[in-house]
C-alpha cells in the first residue's frame, strides 16, 4: 500500500495570508490527525477527523481548521498567517476509531515571513 | 489533561552499552503509551505500544501505573538504534481518547563507535 502523502513539501507564505495543506491517507484508513512540529514546543495534536467529523480538537486558535472529504483525503488550513505558524505539519492516519497505530506522512513545511 | 515527559533531550552511549529512555506520563485514566522513532530522514514511526507487550528490534517497554512511567529499553545499542525517540499518550475512548497522541519533547539517542 502506499503510504500517508502530504501536498506540498514546502510551501513559504507572508504574514497575514491563508495556506491549505493536503492529507492523503492510507487506503482504507478512516482517521486522519493533524500535528504540528515546531523546536520550541515539540509534536503537537491540532485535531483529528474520523468518517468526515471533526473527534478531537487541540489547544489552537480557531484561524486552523480542517475537514475530511468522503474519500478520508483531509485538508487543513491556517488563516492570517502568523509568523509562529512557521513549522512542519504532520499528518497521520488510522485504520481504526481508537488508539491505534498512526502511520505519518513526510509533513508539510511552512515557513512564514 | 495529559502530559507526557521525556528528560533527556540527548541520550549518549557506546555500542553494546544497555540503554534506556525515560518516560514519564500524567493522565487520569487509563492510558495507551507508545514509543515512536524517527530515523534520520525517515517518517515518525510507530516502534512499539505497551499492549502489544512485544520486543522490537530489541527494544522493550513496561508500563507501570505505580511511577506512571513507560521507559523504553534495550540491553546492547546498535549503531543503527541512532534516532529520535517520542513517548505517546492516547486516551482510553471512553474519555474521548480517539487517536489524539500526546507527544513527549523526544530523546535524541545517539550510539557512538
């Protein structure tokens, strides 16, 4: 199977504009989770979606959002870009509804000037 | 809330030398811990969780709720063992776990000739 694939690689923005990220799961994988990777505070959970419905939500300001099509592909997006959004965004999807082994992608990296 | 708390930023041993990873958890019910590694660039991967009880690539890990702690262990390095190590929490699913991880900051484990 292939593996999770995150659309871009990279991606540089100016403050105050929006970007969207692309999660492709595993085929067959239901849940997809968003993290974000920064040195300063390490892999944080933005939220995860299971058969299209948001489960779980981190500690983010609402300018990060995100959805699942029917497919499980998953976007997230980020509006009024901050320079502290600056970091590599990792998703990661499932198999099943609870606890169970994530499989990551490459993750995006954002760099905001 | 739960928390997840790795001490050393960077482990250094020789090869052969015994190693271990210290993990410490917070939560207040019944959790799922799990060891994930990053190979240098490679993707965060699942190494080993503690209900599967398994020995992977010689690394083992015992849960004990005593000490709320999940140290990952193996009895002789191997050069190849040079990696980031991240304990992870996920919450039971009664407590709305899902698949949300709570990450620790990581050990940088490096394995020197």
């Amino acid at each position: 199977k292939a593996g999770v694939t995150q659309t871009p690689r990279y991606l540089i923005k100016t403050r105050g504009q929006q970007v969207t990220l692309s999660c492709s799961p595993i085929s067959g994988h239901r849940s997809v989770s968003w993290y974000q990777q920064t040195p300063g505070q390490g892999l944080q959970f933005l939220f995860e979606y299971f058969s299209e419905t948001q489960r779980n939500k981190g500690n983010f300001p609402g300018r990060f959002s995100g959805r699942q099509f029917s497919n499980s592909r998953s976007e997230m997006n980020v509006s009024t870009l901050e320079l502290g959004d600056s970091a590599l965004y990792l998703c990661a999807s499932t198999v099943a509804a609870i606890n169970n082994e994530q499989f990551f992608g490459p993750g995006t990296r954002l760099t905001v000037l | 809330a739960q928390r997840v708390t790795q001490p050393e930023k960077l482990l250094s041993v020789f090869k052969g030398a015994p190693v271990e990873l210290k993990c410490n958890y917070s939560y207040s019910g019944s959790p799922e811990l799990f060891w994930y590694v990053q190979y240098s660039r490679q993707r965060l991967q699942l190494l080993l969780r503690h209900i599967s009880r398994e020995s992977i690539k010689g690394f083992t890990a015992d849960l004990n709720k005593g000490e709320t702690s999940f140290h990952l262990k193996k009895p002789f390095a191997q050069e190849e063992d040079s990696a980031m190590y991240y304990c992870a929490l996920s919450g039971h699913v009664f407590t709305g776990g899902g698949n949300k991880l709570t990450f620790g900051t990581g050990t940088q484990l490096k394995v020197e000739l």
